[in-house]
C-alpha cells in the first residue's frame, strides 16, 4: 500500500509505503504541486489517558466487547490509532473485573491492538477534597504491591501505567518496585510536598498526570507540588488540550516548562466522549455531559474527565500555545510513545515504524484540522 500526502514534517508531499504493517520507505513526490491532492499526513495519534468513549464506559466489568470495539472505531475517527484505556479509582472487585474485560477485548476484538496496554489511575491517591478530584473517596486506598499483582493478574499483564499520590502511605517502595518491572508511574492525584515529589522521582516515578489538574484549589505560592512537577525534568507531562481543564495561559506556561519534548497531549476522555449532552456511567460515579462540553459529576458539579477528542486538542495546542503544527502532533505522538516506552511508534513518519497514520485536510489560519482517514496497522505495539 502506498499513501501519497504532504509531511506534517517538512510540508512536502510524500509517499509512504506499508509493508507487512510497517512504513517500509518514504519517497519525495516529484513533479507539480498538488499532487499529494491537498492531503496531510502524520504519524497515527496516540492517548495514554482514555477512561471511555462514544457512550461506552471502561471501568464497568459489564460493559460488552461489542461497545468496546465500536466506541475504538470512534476513537479512530478522530485520528487516535493507539490508546491506553483508563480504569479510576474503585473497588478491588470493579477494577480488577473492568481490567479483565479490557484483557478480553484486547485479545478477542480485531481493533484489540489499539489498546497497546492499560493505564491504572488510582484508587492509591490523595483522600483529600481537590486532589482527589471526581474520584470516589470510599474507594481511595494507600498502594501494595500485593494489590498490584491483583490487578496485574486481572489485566493479564496489560497493565504499562499506574497513576498515584507518592505521599500515601507506604507509595516509596511500591513505586521503586513498579519501575522495577517496567510499569511507568506517573505523580497525580497527588498534595505531595516539594520534598515527597523528589522522593517519588529518585524511586522511579518518570511522568506527571495531567498536570495542573486533580489538585487543591488554592495553593501556597510557592513552593508548590505542581511547581516542583514543572521544573522536574525528570517527568514528562500529560495535559488536558480541552481549554475547560486548563485555561489557555497554564497550558502555555505548562508546556514552556516542560518543553516541546516532555509534553503530552491527552484527553482524559469518559464515556460521554462523542455523545450528545446527558448522564453517564463512569465506574461507580455519575456524570453529566453539557452543552459547553464539560463533564461533571451530577452530585458536586467537580469536573469528573472530559469530552475531548485528540483531533480538537491539537487544533487547541496551536491555537493556545501558539505552535506549529509539527509541534502539536509530536506531542500527541512521539512524545506520548517515549512517555509510555512505546515500541514501534518512536519516530515521526520514519522508515521501519509500525505503519499508523493519520491523513487530514488543515487550514493554517483557522488550525482547523479535519480527518479523513486514519490507517492503523495490526500489528502489536509494546
């Protein structure tokens, strides 16, 4: 197969050719402008944070693999080709049962490697009011790494990131021994103090979860544990692209500080994603989406995830932060790769990746982006 489109990269056209799931050589088209039809291509979009999608919900044991497979199609629609699904804080029973689904769905759905491995965001964060978030308190817990090999077990070994507050109770050694197994822990969730944010990165701890949010309120000026995550830069960052999280100027500051190479764009998207304004499910919390497309817990009114699609996240990045096209896509794609320690999706566009593409129509003035196709490859990416 040979896909012909201008370089996100270089903004010449170029034709890429697939062989056996991978780019196998990239060619410069000769001739006349226009040729590549007006067509963009980048790298396929890649989501470490996805808790659900089109009305379907991932931290329910019961939700059946054929919602699974349709709310990818819809993921896919919007340029994404690899994603992490995201179970929150639980019951032992309700995650360990959503993570077995989720196994199953890998193994048995055809769209299976769109899920490359699981994202565990809790239940071992902060018990405190803002730090906590929308997460359900009776379910918060501190981490073991006997509960770990529970979850493990369910998941059947899918499990590549784990979110947690290193200020819980005995958090040190659970994060030293997950690194030691090749989990990536990520800081959030979290009111650790400068000091206990430093402890986390010396035990492991090599990424920061969407930073700016799932935190107090107010907070001291400085200093501060989103201060010290910002200038750790031992952590990576993911950050919520909806402009409801994170008012344009935190984003901006945010990926200044982090640089253009350690920030992730990531959605936290629910299962509200791409439907229309109602209540939903997410595990044992209920949402409402509205019409400005937030989403919010029905009780509190505490943002709980969001309704974002990776394909406006990127038009928001440009437009907020005022970055190139490129720019924006690294961070949704090679960035989130090293983030995750994803194998075959290191590069942008590079001759031997998997071959996962997004081909979309872009207005330069407006940053408005418009998917028209997006190629997922089948093979595994680990």
């Amino acid at each position: 197969m040979v896909y012909t489109a201008k370089s996100a990269a270089t903004g010449r056209p170029i034709q890429i050719h697939e062989k056996g799931g991978r780019i196998a050589k990239i060619d410069e088209v000769p001739g006349p402008p226009g040729a590549d039809d007006g067509l963009w291509v980048a790298p396929g979009l890649i989501d470490i944070q996805v808790n659900g999608f089109a009305g379907v919900d991932y931290n329910s044991p019961d939700t059946p693999l054929d919602d699974i497979a349709r709310s990818i199609e819809v993921i896919k629609a919007s340029g994404v080709t690899r994603f992490y699904p995201t179970v929150i804080t639980g019951s032992n029973g309700n995650i360990r049962g959503s993570l077995a689904n989720l196994a199953r769905a890998k193994k048995e759905l055809s769209a299976g490697p769109a899920m490359p491995g699981f994202h565990v965001e809790g239940p071992w964060i902060s018990a405190v009011d803002g730090p906590r978030g929308a997460h359900p308190l009776e379910h918060v817990r501190p981490p073991t790494i006997e509960e770990f090999h529970e979850f493990q077990e369910a998941a059947e070994g899918n499990i590549r990131l784990i979110t947690l507050a290193p200020e819980s109770a005995g958090a040190l050694p659970v994060i030293k021994y997950l690194a030691e197994q090749g989990i990536v822990v990520s800081i959030g969730h979290t009111g650790a103090s400068p000091e206990q944010v430093r402890d986390a990165i010396s035990a492991g701890a090599t990424m920061s979860t969407h930073l700016g949010n799932g935190a107090h309120e107010m907070l001291q000026r400085h200093p501060n544990y989103i201060i010290e995550q910002m200038a750790a830069d031992e952590l990576c960052a993911g950050l919520i692209g909806d402009g409801i999280h994170l008012p344009p100027s935190f984003l901006k500051v945010a990926v200044r500080a982090k640089g253009l190479d350690r920030s992730i764009l990531v959605t936290d998207a629910v299962s509200p994603a791409g439907c229309a304004p109602g209540i939903f499910r997410v595990g044992h919390i209920e949402v409402r989406l509205s019409s400005d497309n937030s989403v919010r817990l029905t009780d509190t009114g505490r943002l709980a995830g969001s309704a974002l699609k990776m394909d406006l996240g990127l038009e928001n990045l440009m437009r907020f932060v005022g970055i190139s096209l490129e720019q924006a896509l690294r961070m949704a794609t090679v960035n989130a790769a090293a983030g995750v320690g994803l194998e075959g999706r290191r590069g942008f566009l590079e001759p031997g990746d998997i071959c996962d593409l997004i081909l979309f129509r872009y207005d330069p003035d407006s940053k408005k982006i418009d998917v028209e196709q997006t190629v997922c490859s089948p093979l595994e990416a680990g």
